[in-house]
C-alpha cells in the first residue's frame, strides 16, 4: 500500500500533487500512488457503480444531482457506502483541495469489495468507498468544436437494460470498446452504439442528440441518462426549441440536419459527420452551438455551481433527471 503523505512534508519534493489526488480506505495519497486491491469484485467482476462529476473554475457543476444518482445506484446494486453523503462531498472537497486544480474531473466509485476467502455471496463482501481529481478531461476540446467530432455507428449492440441497467453507472464497456476499434478502422474518432432494433443509443460516456424535421430527438431508452444530457433539454426548454425523447433510428441519425453528444467529459459536444457523411454544411450547428455557450455559461450560475475549494490551500509546493415529455414546442 502507498504511504499516506502529508501536504507541506519533505517528501512531498518528488510528488506531482497537481496530477491527481485518490482518497483511498479514508486515505489522501497522489493519484500515481492510488492503488485498489487486486480481489475486489469491483475489479474482478465490474461489481461496481461509479459517478463523475467536474470542476470548472474552481467550482464543481450540478454536483448534488451527482451526489443524488450516486447514491440511488449505490442502493439499487444493494450496497452500502462508508460515509454518508457529506462525507461523500467532503471526500471529493478535499481530492480537489489537496490537489489544486481548478478544472478537474472527480470520480466517486462504490465497489462491491472484497467478500470473506472462498466465498461467492456478494451480501458478505465489505463495500469500499474510492474518489479522486485528476485534471479535466476533454472528449473533444475547444480546438476540436468547430470541426466536430466524426462518428461511426456500430453494429454491435450495447448490452441489454434487461442484462445490465444502463441507468446505474457501470463499467461494463466491452461493447463500447468494440465499437470504437470498428469506428477507428473506419477512420473516425468515436461510436454510437446500437439497441438491435435499429436505433442508436448512446456512445462511450456520452448521450446523443441529433435535429430531425425541425425537432431535436433524444434516445429515451437503453442509455444512461447524463446529468449534461439533463442539462442540454432544459437549455432547450428555456429556449422554445422542440425537442423529443424517443427511439432514434440510425437513419435519422444519419440524415440528421445537426448533431450533437453530451458528456461531463466536455459538455456539448458538436458532431459533424457520421459515417463519412457531412451533416448539413460539415460545421457545428445554429442549435448545437446555442445551446453549447448556454451550457458554459450556467456554470456561473450559483444555482448549478459550488465553490470547490480554495485555491491557495493546495499543498506546499515542493521547494520553492426528469424523464417528462417536452410539451409542444419545446426542446430537451
């Protein structure tokens, strides 16, 4: 096990704090030193439920909605955490305090555990409480936003709700990996994964929405749904957009006017070809782009926004969602 450092002591000279902080068994250690241990069914069985919020600014967004899905997974995989939610948000105040990063990704992770020697009953395992800050990830940045992201759909098919929940948040990703080898080979840089109905879904941590005839649509089935996701519809209710949470068939996808994915790993996120097929002039779109500046700016509003931490109490550096259906005339 990594030895527990403290912030400000010699040691700290050969520690990169501004990496990452973990919080492990109730620990705070460099995110390079975080380490689980191998037996945990989280590991050797993707028992596990996780949540993923972000920092902008010095500020974490919309994290009691977070905090809310955390904690309803956790319960519905029949877990129990260590902590109760303030200590939650303690834990992740303080990965990001100790860390010093004022853009970061914060990930709270509840595994199964380790269960006794021999034993398969996973009421006997003793769930564990993970988190950590690392700085923030981009699924396409800035630079990325005008050209947009290209997107293969696939043809395999994410794993049935009626198998595994896509609404609790897990890691079970072989699919998605799948996918993006496929999307890769076909030179694009994502994918959209599919129901076996023909609708796409979702893409690896990301929902989709795409305008068709004048509405945006939103898959409501068989995905995840994103607290950005959540984000984007009320963006569009604010502005009369039309919207609708419904199948997606690939076509409409495919022919889509505009098009867009939603991510904590980015927030709004433009697509601008699918299958080698430019949407509409190849760029971001009028829609996409609106509510992408929307979606920046609330992260000011103190509705949404919760100071994280103080900068200046960084370690010593060394040396030196609801589901309603849109009313007509309004967008998700």
């Amino acid at each position: 096990m990594a030895t527990r450092r403290q912030p400000g002591s010699a040691d700290t000279d050969a520690v990169d704090w501004g990496r990452g902080m973990a919080c492990i068994d109730n620990q705070f250690v460099p995110i390079g030193e975080a380490r689980i241990p191998i037996l945990d069914w989280g590991f050797l069985h993707s028992d596990a439920t996780y949540d993923v919020a972000h920092v902008w600014r010095g500020a974490f967004f919309r994290l009691e909605d977070h905090l809310d899905r955390f904690l309803q997974n956790v319960e519905r995989l029949r877990m129990t955490l260590p902590v109760d939610r303030a200590g939650v948000r303690r834990i992740l105040m303080e990965c990001v305090r100790r860390s010093g990063l004022q853009n970061a990704y914060v990930e709270m992770i509840c595994t199964r555990g380790v269960p006794p020697r021999g034993s398969r009953d996973p009421r006997q395992a003793r769930n564990r409480f993970y988190a950590f800050a690392i700085p923030f990830i981009w699924i396409a940045g800035p630079d990325q936003w005008e050209q947009g992201l290209h997107v293969s759909v696939s043809s395999v098919i994410r794993i049935p709700p009626g198998a595994v929940d896509p609404t609790v948040k897990n890691y079970h990703w072989l699919d998605f990996v799948r996918g993006l080898f496929d999307a890769y080979a076909r030179g694009c840089e994502t994918t959209v994964l599919v129901d076996g109905r023909g609708n796409v879904v979702e893409g690896p941590g990301f929902n989709v929405f795409a305008m068709h005839e004048g509405r945006l649509v939103t898959p409501d089935q068989g995905m995840l749904r994103g607290i950005t996701r959540q984000t984007a519809i009320e963006i569009a209710d604010e502005f009369h957009l039309p919207w609708e949470a419904r199948a997606l068939p690939v076509e409409q996808f495919r022919h889509a006017s505009e098009a867009f994915v939603t991510s904590t790993a980015g927030g709004v996120i433009p697509v601008t070809r699918i299958d080698g097929r430019a949407l509409g002039d190849g760029r971001e779109g009028p829609v996409t782009r609106r509510i992408r500046h929307r979606y920046w700016d609330l992260h000011g509003d103190p509705r949404y926004a919760t100071p994280a931490a103080n900068p200046r109490s960084r370690p010593a550096p060394r040396k030196a969602v609801s589901e309603a259906g849109a009313s007509d005339g309004d967008l998700r």
